[in-house]
C-alpha cells in the first residue's frame, strides 16, 4: 500500500493511493484512524483494515487535487545514521577523515520534516546547504532488543528522504544536531510504502539530482551496517516506537565532497528517487525573514 498525510481545503487528513486517487480512510470503517501515528498503532490489525479499503468505498479525491504532507508529520523519534555507505566512508578517508569502528546516530528534530514537494530553505545563518538523498525506514510496531533476525518485522514501510545539511553548523558540534535540524531540512514522502509491497529493501536504487544533474547514485545494497544491524542497534538503548523514523545514510557525491564544494543556492531544484517508492523534488529559497 501507498499511504499518505494530505491537505485538502485545508484539512490534514490521511488516506490510501490506488491509482491516481487518494481514498480517504477516516470514516472508511467503524474506528478508522484520524493520523498516521495513529494508524502505525494499531498495528497489523488496523494495516489489514486499511488494506481492504477499496476506491469504492470511502470519499475519494484525484491525487492530482491534493497537497501531500510528510507521510509521518510528528514522529516521537528522527534519527539517522552517518558514514554507512562504503563510498561515503572512502570519501571522508580521502579527505583527512576517520572510518567509524561502529555505527554513528544523531537526532534530526521533528520540527526540521517537511513535505515532499515542500520548498527547503537556505538558512540566513548558513553559506554551505547541502544534500544527502537516503531511504527511510518507518518503525511499525514497538520494540526494544530486536534481532537482527527479527528487525525487518517491526518495520512498518518505506519512504524517499533528503538529509538536508547546513555543513558550517554541522561542524560546529559533534553531535551534528543542529547542522542537521533547520527548519525543513527534513523533507520525506511522497508516502508511506508498506514493507510487503517493497520487499527486499536490500535491492533498491537511489538517485538524487539537482537542477536535473545527476548527483549520488547507489544501491541499498552498499550499506556498511543494514537495517536490521540498525534497527537491532538502536532497539538495544531505547524502545521503538510506531512511527519512529530511521534515515539509513547516503552514498558518496555530496555536495562538500565535489572539488571543489557546491553547496545549494535559491533557485536549485533537488529530487532524490528511489526505485519502489517514488521521488521527492524540493525547490530551495532563501529563509523568509519571517521564519
């Protein structure tokens, strides 16, 4: 299934894609959810629920007539992972860096997710925007000490992500935190895909382009520790939580790694695709002086 958070006539609601038309779910059956959190929470019972609605059935709308939200708005959880792919790895090496010995988490904040077709802002206080395009894994079930033999079950779906990055505020800190937490520097969508329509999340292809150039290009494949390393990790020092979302790296090709940098500017276009789920494309601006 393809899921999804929208605005219509100014009402948040979630829904079902089939085809090229959104079903709305809430009223769709005798307690159907209002949220996506609250849909992740009700766990293989609600997904079935969910998974029986049909076009016919419920009030629908053309996709084309909505706006389409970060599928997951308001997770408890936004965490990512750094230096997972080989290349990337070698790319920092290449410049003076260090290989991590293990895996590497910092927090995005939840105030940084935006919508997939969003405009992304160049803060006033940065000069150095960059991308990192990265699939996201959305957790479906609460957990804590999951195998690794166990972890691909308590992943509800899938969606496409841009790690968006403010280099200079990123190195301010070790924590990456606030270089990685600027409002809308967290773009995810265009929907939830459940896990049993992706399948192996191993094969999939990951592209990012800006202004249509061709920017990072890799496979899932190529991960140093895989979702379920990540998700076994992680559950080890704290409970997972429906809706929790876990961005998984990017590959090589960024922009502070070209020689010499690119970093983003008003006008540039992102989209980052990947094979199953879609593309998000975000327009950069300059940072209202409202914000």
């Amino acid at each position: 299934m393809k899921l999804v958070t929208y605005e219509l006539d100014g009402r948040a609601s979630i829904g079902k894609v089939i085809d090229d038309t959104v079903v709305e779910i809430a009223g769709a059956f005798p307690g159907a959810p209002a949220t996506m959190l609250e849909l992740l929470a009700g766990g293989d019972a609600m997904m079935r629920k969910v998974a029986a609605v049909e076009a016919s059935g419920g009030r629908t709308h053309p996709l084309s007539a909505v706006t389409l939200k970060a599928p997951v708005p308001k997770p408890e959880k936004f965490l990512a992972i750094g230096l997972n792919y080989q290349d990337h790895v070698d790319e920092i090496v290449s410049r003076g860096g260090k290989a991590p010995e293990h895996q590497i988490w910092f927090n995005k904040q939840v105030s940084c997710i935006t919508g997939p077709f969003d405009p992304v802002h160049l803060p006033s206080a940065s000069e150095k925007l960059d991308y990192e395009g990265e699939l996201a894994v959305v957790i479906g079930k609460r957990c804590r000490h999951v195998t690794r033999e166990d972890a691909l079950e308590v992943v509800a779906g899938y969606m496409v992500a841009d790690d968006v990055t403010a280099r200079d505020w990123q190195r301010m800190s070790p924590t990456w935190t606030l270089g990685k937490s600027f409002d809308t520097h967290g773009p995810l969508g265009p929907w939830l895909v459940t896990a049993d329509e992706v399948g192996d999340p191993k094969q999939l292809e990951m592209r990012l382009y800006v202004n249509g150039d061709l920017r990072q290009r890799t496979s899932t494949s190529r991960m140093v520790f895989d979702i379920p390393a990540q998700i076994a990790h992680l559950s080890t020092v704290m409970t997972l939580e429906p809706g929790d979302v876990l961005l998984t790296g990017t590959c090589s090709g960024a922009g502070f790694g070209r020689t010499p940098p690119v970093f983003l500017q008003p006008g540039d276009v992102v989209r980052v695709e990947i094979d199953k789920l879609g593309h998000i494309e975000n327009h950069i601006i300059a940072e209202p002086f409202w914000s």
